[in-house]
C-alpha cells in the first residue's frame, strides 16, 4: 500500500493495483490517463496510447494534445487544487472530447493526481449543429406562416353595415384558432369562428382548410345548415383519423331586414348577442365537424339585430386561462364584462385577462366583435 505518494513506482504493479484498476481501464473505449501534480502523464490506459502514441508516459498533459504550452484552463491544476470534479470540451485534431478530471487520493485522503476521461463526443456535436441549423430554418418558416396566418384575418373596421374588431392570440407561434367574414353578395355576409382540437403547425394547415373551404362554399350554400353539413362532407374527403376534428359557428347577416342565421358545430363557446335588453346566448344544436359520422345535420336559428347591437365570438382558450388558484377565467366572469363594458367590450376582456392570468395562455384563443351600426 502507498504511504507516500512521492515514492510511487510506475513499474510497481502493486502499488498502481492499490490506486485503480488498470486492466480495467485499459479496456475502456474512452481514454484515460492519471495525471501527476506536476502535470506530467503517470498513466494512460491503452486506447490514449494508441491514438496518441505508446511513449507519452512522463511527458506533459498539454504537449501529447498537440499544445506548445499549458490550457488556459487546466482543469486538473483545479482538481488538485479543489478536490471537484471539473469538465470541460477539448478539441483533439479533427475530434471533440468532453473531459472530466477527478481527484486522486492516498490512503490518508491527501490529493496527488487527477484521472482524465476523454470521450469523443464529435457525432453529438456535429449532430447538435445539425439540428440547430434545422431548427434556425423551422424557426423562420414558422414565423413566415405566422406572418401570413395574421395576414388572412378579416379587416378590422367597417363592412357595410357592420363593424369588425378583434383580438387573436396563438399560444405558440401558429395557431388553430381562425375567423372570418365574408361578402357573399349585395345583401349576404357570413361570419364564423372555428377552434382545431390541439395547436401548432398541425392545427394551423387544417385551420388553411377550413378557410378555403368556407370561401367556396359561401356562394352554393345560402343557408348556414347547409354549408356546415357541405365542409363536414368536404372534411371526410381528407380521410383524416377521429382525433382530428374541430368546431365550428357560423352564421350569415342579411342586410335586407338585419336579421342573423346561425348553427353551431360544436363550439362549446356560445356567442354571446349583446343588446339594449341584456345578453342573449346564440345557442343552438349541432356535433363538431368530424369522421365520427357520415352525415350531421344542424339546427337553424335566427335572430334579428338592432342598431347598436353586437355579437361576440370567443374561442376556448379565453374562458380556461388559468390564474394563480387554477381557477378558470370563466363563462361568467366574460359575461359580467360583457354587461359592464359594452363600448370598449374587447379592451375590457384583454385587460381582465391579463391581470387573471398567472403565466402566458397554455392554449389559442381568439375574440370577435360585429357590430350592426348602419
């Protein structure tokens, strides 16, 4: 056993047995060389020796690397000098080594040398810049398709004679949420907001088919039943699996005598119809648009709008933002804002949701207002 470590003698193959296991080591894919405090190479197990050179023993750490002089960052001088465990990456010729040196001690605990691992981690890296740069094209791809997902939003302002604002939200870069308003003729607009289960790119390309769509069916289908059941029909020509589905309101304004048909396709977030009386809730009966039937028919309704009138149309995402409890934003508390705040309606919701939230909104959402003014 070593009482001193100043008397060791490599060629002493009890005594280096005593500090560790060589045949181990020298079967060890990753070099490993023990490393005096002097910075001189006291061992190095039989990879090292055969990727460097079998008669690096007694020479410096620095100078078998290729190295004219010592690392800046001697990360056995700090193992020595601490007793931690110390890594760091070190470029050997055309590879990469990730280095960790440990402490080596006798049997009174004193520290004399520091074991070196080197493992070649060169596929990772050249494989973590790889993925970088793939990440850095999907970065900006996405944010072109968000660019453009915003850019297809309806105009804010006045459409005949109805006023369109709105507030949008994608919890992450795109989002499933989508709205539209569409001049069908001189007398016709049809509005509607749908909500794609999930978010993301997925739920971003079947929000593109929902729009495209509703801007061909607009002319054939004058009745808001029969549109719905036609994009449920057009939704099963995609052959798409049952967890792919959304929901659906849509209804058409005609300007003649103001009045409002609508159905609901599963969109659990009933718009709300705010008036001189109060609120009124636009419900009506109808399943989400999906492959789990072959067809769906859907209820009709009507309602007829007065000046001054609006309609509000939200997403899920709205009403289960979560606060600091876990308490969800809520049916009601969109619906007190609403009776209290009807000319800055969308103003009043957004600052309400803001001072609720406990983080950002886990899930899209987006806002609506139509507004009969003329």
């Amino acid at each position: 056993m070593i009482q001193e470590p100043k008397k060791l003698v490599l060629n002493d193959k009890t005594k280096r047995d005593s500090i560790i296991s060589y045949e181990v080591l020298d079967g060890m894919v990753d070099w490993v060389r023990v490393i005096d405090q002097n910075g001189v190479i006291i061992f190095a197990n039989k990879s090292m020796k055969e990727a460097l050179g079998g008669n690096i023993i007694g020479k410096k750490c620095y100078s078998v690397l290729g190295k004219g002089c010592a690392c800046k960052r001697c990360i056995t001088e700090a193992t020595v000098n601490t007793g931690e465990i110390v890594e760091k990456e070190e470029v050997i010729g055309n590879r990469i080594f990730s280095v960790k040196s440990s402490p080596v001690k006798d049997l009174n605990g004193n520290i004399y040398a520091a074991v070196e691992v080197f493992r070649d981690v060169t596929k990772e890296r050249k494989l973590e810049k790889e993925l970088i740069k793939k990440n850095e094209k999907m970065s900006k791809d996405l944010s072109f398709a968000r660019t453009i997902q915003k850019k297809i939003l309806p105009k804010q302002g006045k459409l005949g004679p109805l006023n369109i604002d709105y507030l949008y939200f994608p919890s992450e870069m795109l989002s499933g949420d989508i709205f539209d308003i569409n001049k069908i003729n001189e007398d016709l607009i049809g509005i509607y907001i749908s909500d794609v289960v999930g978010h993301g790119i997925t739920a971003s390309i079947m929000t593109m088919f929902i729009r495209q769509a509703m801007k061909s069916i607009k002319y054939d289908y004058l009745d808001p039943s029969e549109a719905i059941s036609e994009l449920h029909q057009r939704f099963l020509d995609l052959n798409l699996d049952t967890e792919e589905y959304f929901s659906i309101f849509y209804g058409i304004f005609d300007k003649r005598d103001n009045t409002f048909k609508y159905v609901n396709g599963g969109h659990n977030c009933i718009p709300l119809h705010i008036n001189s009386n109060g609120i009124e809730f636009l419900e009506a009966k109808g399943y989400p648009i999906t492959c789990l039937f072959d067809t769906i028919k859907y209820e009709e309704k009507s309602i007829k709008l007065k000046k001054g009138d609006k309609i509000l149309f939200y997403t899920d995402g709205v009403i289960e933002t979560r606060n600091e409890k876990g308490e969800l934003f809520g049916f009601d508390r969109l619906i007190d804002i609403a009776s209290k705040h009807r000319d800055n309606l969308l103003d009043a919701i957004e600052k309400n949701l803001n001072e609720f939230k406990y983080k950002d909104v886990d899930d899209d959402f987006a806002l609506l207002t139509v507004e009969l003014v003329g």
